[in-house]
C-alpha cells in the first residue's frame, strides 16, 4: 500500500498540475517505471480512499486526486 501510494504522489509532482483524475494516474502509471506493480483501478481506488481516510490526499468523487 506504501509502494503505491508513493507512486501516485511521484506520477503527481512529475506531472506539474495540482490534481490528477485517479484514471489518469493509472494510464501514467502504467507508461513510467511504476508498470511492474501492475494494480487495477479498484485497488488503486480503495488505496485512495484509504489514504483519504488519513488526511494525506483529497479524493473526491470525480476521482481527483490532490495531496494535502
């Protein structure tokens, strides 16, 4: 859970906008050097919310990921 939470926050620094939509995230994730976790959307999803949960993201339900 780490692992992928420390991927999406690299995939959003690197991308130079201050949210991505978690769809985006994975397509990103699936083109850089983040391909070998090899996560589905519901699993990247229930990994938003949970991180969410912790005040560590705002994710809302447009899928916008944004790192608090």
């Amino acid at each position: 859970m780490t692992q992928i939470i420390q991927a999406v926050r690299d995939i959003v620094i690197n991308s130079g906008e201050p949210s991505l939509k978690s769809k985006d995230i994975l397509k990103r994730m699936e083109k850089s050097y983040h391909q070998t976790m090899k996560i589905t959307d519901s699993e990247l999803s229930s990994v938003l919310k949970y991180y969410k949960q912790l005040d560590v993201i705002y994710f809302d339900q447009d899928e916008n990921v944004v790192f608090l």
